[in-house]
C-alpha cells in the first residue's frame, strides 16, 4: 500500500472534475498518500433538486473501502445556492493516507499551521471557515450570465515541511459558439485572463507567505475556435443564415467546395456539428494543440506538463457514449492542473525509465458527465521545501 513509499517522497495525487464511480480504481492504482479532489457544479447543474444528496455521497466516499487507510480528511462544500452572491457549487476533498506523518493545514485567520486530525466536513456557507478562502468572481466579469457561480477555494497544506496552496478553480465558459468564433482571441478567453489574472494575484499578496501553488479545475480553455474552424473547413464554403425578424446571424453552414457539397459544419449558439470527431480522438487530438492558446497569456506564471490525452469536454452524457462528444461545443481541454514555476521543483524527477510523474485523464471509455477527470500524479522531491522547514515548525499550533 502507499506506506512503503513514504519515506522516498509522499505520493501526491490530484484530480479534477467528478471521478464518479472510478474512484476506487483511481486510488488502488496510484496509492496516495495525499489526494486532492477538486470538484465543479458539485450536486450537478440541477443542485437545487440533486443537493439533498450529496451528504450521503459524502459519508459513501469517506466509508468505501478504497478509504479503509485514509485516516484524516478535509472535506469543504459550497452548498449554499440559496446565497446567490456568495454560492460557487466547489468542493474540496483532501485525504490524507495513515502512514502520512506530521501534516498541517493553514488557518488564514490565525495566520498558523494546524496539525491535521480525523475527519472533518464543511458545507452550507464556507465564508466563515478559516482553513480555506472563497471567492466568487463579481457579477460583471460575465454580465451575460445572471447567476453565474464562477470562483476559486483556496486551501494551504505542509507535507513533509513542503508547503503549497490547492486552488479550485472554476472560469467562465463560452455563452456562444457565434460569439466566440467572430474574434482572434475570443471575447470569452478575455474574461478568463482577466478572472485567471485576479486568482493568481490574489494568492501571492502581501497577506501571507509565499508559497508554491497549484491550480486546478475548470478552466474553460477553448480552442482557438476562429482559427480552429477556419483550418477544419478550409476548402469549405460558408452559408449565413439569419433571423428573419431580427436579421441576427443565428447559423453558419460549412460545405465542401466539390463532393457534393457536403455539410462538413455547422454552428450555431449551442451547436458545433462537426462530421468527423475523430479528428479530436486520433492520436489523442494532439494536432489541434496548436489551437490551444490561452495559457499562453500566463507562461511567465504558470507551468503545465505536456498534454497527452483528448479533449476534456464536452463528452455525451448518455452512459452507452463514453467516448463520444456531443454536438454543442468544439472539444476542448477544459480541465487542467496547473502550478507555478516553484511547484514544479517539488515534483521528483525520474532518474530511469519509470514513469514517475502522470498527467492524464480518467475514464476514457466510461460516461462521467460532459467532462472528463484529470489528474496529475507525482512523489514530492526529498528535500522539497526543506529550507523554510523552520519557519513553518515555529508557527504551528498543535
């Protein structure tokens, strides 16, 4: 089990997205000693309806067997929906494996690291809980959507006297297909940069120590979606068709030139049919990277391992269709897990031919939902983080 390992770097694994019933298989096959789980519109889009449920799911998760040697957890739930300003639908699970000596949380109010015992589980409004900050993006980073609960939790952990930050993080999607196809960045990948910008400077303020942090979520990073049309259909003919009443464009229509002129796409506002998706599937749709642009804006900031599986999003939500992509939006890897530069020093680097270091998804043939997990799994280097190993030992309450 993760124990033997302890001693040669904690296992350290995070996930992204809902992992659903895969969960224990996750586990079994890459034995943590610490995992984060980082979950979106947690109690689904419908969470008024589905809320009621999650609690059970919660004791489920922290009784099943795969967490049999998992003796400490932190769990954190944005459940409130009816506090329109303040609801966000994260949640945050962090387990903590029996063999993990010595591991502390930080409490923001206190400004002091905490020894982590037992199990613990905050839902409702996590506004006053100090082991965690929350924030909601305001309302005018994305007018277009009334009720938008777009925002980040953030938490702070020492393992092995390495301390980092673990953001969840949720960006704005794309309201429109029309929209973001009309400009070379989208309008959308503007309001992420901006939203994305003010995380990231929110967790290195003046607050509070600097630390090493990773972030990871639901970006919504899209495709470049102009120049990525414009390279799909370029031997296509382009129809617009508008509304009578109004003359908005509502529909453009993609032919090719000879064959018939046959439909290869059309778009609409929530539409984007595509006749052959297996160009996002072969060779895990790598040859649209080049497509993949918004995190470009961040590389003096923010490090990523290479990409080497599909699209994240949208897949079908019908359980027979695991590997299939709906129809209303071009696949994208919306979900990452990203770090600043420094955090890429705690990962232990292979000095053979293991692979020590995985950055994948999950699931590539189950339905899970419209995305898809991924996850990144690393040891911590020996010695990470050891120089400021006394500044955080003086400031712990046990």
């Amino acid at each position: 089990m993760a124990g033997k390992g302890a001693a040669a770097g904690a296992a350290v694994l995070l996930v992204t997205a809902n992992v659903g019933s895969l969960f224990d298989d996750v586990v079994h096959a890459h034995k943590p000693h610490f995992m984060a789980l980082h979950c979106q519109e947690f109690g689904g889009k419908n969470y008024e309806a589905s809320m009621s449920h999650v609690d059970k799911f919660v004791k489920e998760l922290l009784s099943s067997d795969a967490m049999k040697d998992y003796n400490r957890a932190r769990v954190y739930l944005d459940e409130n929906y009816k506090s329109q300003e303040h609801f966000t639908a994260l949640g945050s699970f962090y387990f903590l494996h029996e063999s993990l000596k010595n591991i502390y949380q930080f409490d923001f109010k206190a400004k002091k690291y905490k020894k982590v015992t037992g199990k613990e589980i905050y839902s409702d409004t996590l506004e006053s809980t100090p082991m965690l900050e929350k924030e909601k993006f305001p309302q005018d980073y994305f007018p277009e959507c009334k009720w938008s609960r777009k925002g980040f939790i953030r938490t702070r952990w020492c393992i092995t006297d390495c301390a980092f930050d673990l953001v969840n993080i949720h960006l704005f999607h794309d309201a429109s297909n029309l929209i973001a196809w009309e400009t070379s960045p989208s309008v959308y990948s503007g309001i992420r940069h901006k939203a994305l910008g003010y995380v990231l400077d929110r967790i290195i303020d003046q607050r509070f120590e600097k630390v090493s942090y990773f972030v990871f979520g639901d970006f919504n990073f899209r495709l470049d979606a102009k120049a990525v049309v414009e390279t799909l259909c370029a031997k296509a003919t382009m129809q617009t068709i508008r509304a009578a009443d109004t003359n908005e464009v509502v529909k453009l229509i993609f032919r090719e030139s000879d064959n018939d002129r046959k439909v290869m796409l059309q778009l609409e506002k929530k539409l984007f049919d595509y006749f052959n998706q297996d160009v996002f599937r072969d060779n895990n749709g790598t040859a649209l990277l080049e497509f993949d642009r918004e995190l470009s804006v961040f590389k003096d900031r923010l490090y990523e391992l290479d990409i080497s599986f599909p699209p994240s999003y949208p897949y079908s939500e019908d359980s027979s269709q695991g590997k299939q992509y709906m129809n209303t939006r071009c696949p994208a890897w919306c979900d990452r897990i990203l770090m600043s530069h420094s955090a890429k020093e705690l990962i232990l680097k292979s000095e053979n031919d293991e692979k020590i270091v995985i950055y994948d998804h999950i699931g590539p043939n189950v339905c899970m939902g419209d995305h898809k997990p991924v996850f990144l799994s690393f040891r911590i280097a020996a010695g990470a983080g050891k120089p400021i190993a006394n500044v955080h030992k003086c400031c712990v309450v046990q």
